[in-house]
C-alpha cells in the first residue's frame, strides 16, 4: 500500500490563532504551525501566499443556487413582498419550473459546489438538512441547528418539498441552547419589519444562540439589545440591497457596546451574490468595515455563530481545511478581499486537495488524489477526478466551469 504524505508550506503568510506565521504542516489534520518540514515531508514554496482556514458561508439556500436573480419589482419594502410576487410564478413562469424540475440532490449539489469554489469548505443551509445532503457533497454542511424561515411564512411553503417554515417560538424552544438557532427576521424596511425584533424579544427568542438573518429594519439601539443577550446577526448585504436598496446598521452593530457576533453571508443566488467572495466586495464597497474585520466574519466569527469551534481556525489538531490565495494586497485580510474565485491557489478539506492550481500539482500527488484539468473563469486548475466525475454527471451546469 502507498501511504499519502504529509505536506509542508513554506515561505508563506499562514493566519492562525496566534498571528501569521510562515509555515504550516499538515496531513489530514493541521500537524505543526511555524515549525520546519520534517523528513518525508512534501514540501511547498509559497513565495509568500496566503494561507487562511476555510471560509465558512453562514447562510445559504444551496438548492436555489441554479436560478439566477429574481425580482418583480424595482425596490421593495418587505420579504414577504418579494414572496409574493414569486409564487404565482413557481409554475406559470416556465424558466423557473424547468430550474425546479432538476432533482433536488443535483440542485444541491450546484449550490456547494458554488461555495467550494470560492473557497468555502463549511456551510449553514437554511432549511431542512435533507438526506441528499449526506450524498456527494463536496462541503462540509452543518447538521445539527435548530431553524424556523421567518415569521410570514411560518404556516406557508418554505421548503424544497413544500414544507412550511415553521412556528418561530416552538422552534427556538426545541432548539438545545448549545445549538444556533437561524430565522429570517426584519427582512425590510417598512413598519412590519421594525415590528419583528420586538415580536422575537415578547416570545423570549433572543438568546446566546440565536442567529438572526437579515436584520435590515433593526437600528443601533435595538442592537444594542441584541448584543447584550448574546445573540447575532447573519449579514447578507447583496441580497439586501437587491431586494430593498440597504442593508442592515452593521456598523453600528459592531460599536454598540457588547461585542456582537456578525457573521458575513451569501444567501441563495436568487437575491444574492454569485458567491462569498463576491460578497466581501460588496460587503466592503457598501459598509464602514474593515477588511480585518470581514476576513473574521467569514472565519472565526462565522465558526463562532455556527458554534462551530473547530471551523473557520488554523490550529494544530484541527481538520487540515485550508486555503490558499495569493499576496495580491499587503495584509492576508486585504487579500482576501480582492480575490475572486479564478484567483484562489487551492482548497483542502480535511487535507484533500478538492480544487487548486497546477502549481499544487505536488499536493495533489502527495495526499494521493488524482486531479483532473478544468478551467474556473478561464484559469487554468487541477480538481479531485471524482468531483470532476460529478460535475460532469450533473445536469445543471455551473457558469464558469469546464472540464478540460
């Protein structure tokens, strides 16, 4: 038998729980951070890349990725709105129920592979984690959450089989406490919207794991709030602005005294950004963030909020679910910001390289995977055979991507 090595990066700007440091060491699991390549090691010259622990997506509908934007109108003043407008249409409006015949397995399927290539290795899929979600998914999904959609569909279809989003208070009270709770909330900013915080915090909803989603009709004071009971805010703001011309008081948020978990997110690319990369630019373009602070809320922030605490963080021991981009800003946070997905060097989840540049073509050999040509926005990249396989067994097709 030919055992798979270990591999060694050096020269390289590595994030960790302890700062940056210029080496790490891993097999499936993270082996040594900072320390010298041992004997068998393959080793790796960065020549000053970046190397950060996987992005985590905190809020994503991975079977509505396939769909493209849609709106009826210019601007509206609530999701429930936007619902509306959509449901006559699920069946009248044959593009959309071509999109919605595709089997839900293959519909969610295209949606990690969305995050995958963007360098997401965890995701939290808002709805039911169905069984196809334990079949040839190249992403790690959270399993275990408590969730209700939102308040306005609590008793309407939510689901990809028609379920309903369910009754918010009877959901966050069955959800154990060491476990998020997700819901939609505020998703507007008309009267209604401004009136669900208050509805949530009546119900006695607002707790330590509580994520809300949204959140755009929520102002600083009510934040405020939100913070000291250690509740926090999933930030979607290309969805947001799309849908409603704002996003949520983020930046009040962040200041509002108690220190507030805000993790950065896609949602589905029927509102919201192609991916999470994507997302950073707008999350950067459109509020007064910084990019070290959004490089944390798509790591250990995101991590933190999913409860998560082995995510989002280059540490030894962990899972080895790294990626790696390049030096295209002076900090790793800045770079990160302007990469796009033709720019990332390579993702490894659990050590296995999925997706990277044929620079890494020596990773790929050492942790025994057999990479396949493809192209990614016209870059060149090496990708795991069997992802390849998949891909191109998949009926729907993912904008960007062919096998070479």
């Amino acid at each position: 038998m030919i055992w798979s090595r270990a591999v060694s990066f050096v020269n390289a700007r590595v994030v960790a729980d302890a700062g940056v440091a210029d080496s790490v060491r891993f097999s499936s699991r993270v082996l040594a951070i900072g320390d010298r390549p041992r004997g068998g090691d393959t080793v790796v010259d960065l020549n000053g890349a970046v190397v950060l622990p996987g992005l985590v997506n905190a809020h994503d509908h991975l079977e509505l990725n396939h769909y493209g934007r849609i709106k009826f109108r210019d601007r509206y003043e609530n999701a429930s709105e936007w619902s509306q407008d959509l449901a006559p249409r699920l069946a009248g409006d044959k593009a959309i129920a071509r999109a919605r015949a595709h089997p839900l397995i293959e519909r969610l399927f295209i949606g990690a592979l969305k995050n995958l290539l963007a360098g997401v290795t965890m995701v939290a899929h808002h709805n039911p984690f169905y069984p196809e979600l334990r079949r040839t998914i190249p992403i790690r999904v959270l399993r275990r959450y408590g969730w209700a959609h939102s308040f306005y569909l609590e008793r309407r279809p939510s689901g990809a089989y028609g379920e309903p989003g369910g009754d918010v208070a009877g959901r966050w009270r069955a959800t154990p406490p060491g476990l998020p709770f997700f819901v939609h909330l505020a998703e507007g900013v008309d009267v209604e919207a401004r009136s669900e915080l208050p509805r949530l915090e009546a119900l006695g909803c607002v707790g330590p794991n509580t994520a809300i989603v949204h959140g755009i009709a929520i102002d600083g004071g009510e934040w405020a709030r939100v913070a000291s009971r250690g509740a926090g805010l999933v930030w979607c703001p290309a969805s947001n602005a799309f849908l409603f011309g704002q996003t949520a008081a983020v930046r009040q948020a962040l200041d509002g005294g108690a220190r507030m978990t805000i993790a950065l997110a896609t949602d589905s690319r029927l509102t919201g950004s192609r991916d999470l990369l994507d997302e950073l630019r707008v999350a950067r373009d459109g509020a007064c963030v910084t990019p070290d602070e959004l490089l944390r809320m798509v790591t250990s922030d995101a991590a933190a909020l999913l409860r998560q605490p082995r995510a989002g963080r280059t540490v030894v021991g962990a899972p080895a679910d790294l990626v790696v981009i390049p030096p295209l800003a002076p900090t790793p946070a800045a770079s990160l910001v302007a990469s796009e997905r033709k720019d990332v060097g390579l993702v490894m989840i659990d050590g296995r390289p999925l997706v990277g540049d044929h620079a890494f073509a020596s990773v790929f050999k050492a942790r025994r995977v057999t990479p396949r040509a493809v192209t990614v926005d016209a870059a060149p990249k090496l990708m795991d055979s069997a992802l390849v396989r998949r891909i191109a067994g998949c009926p729907i097709a993912e904008p960007g991507v062919a096998i070479a």
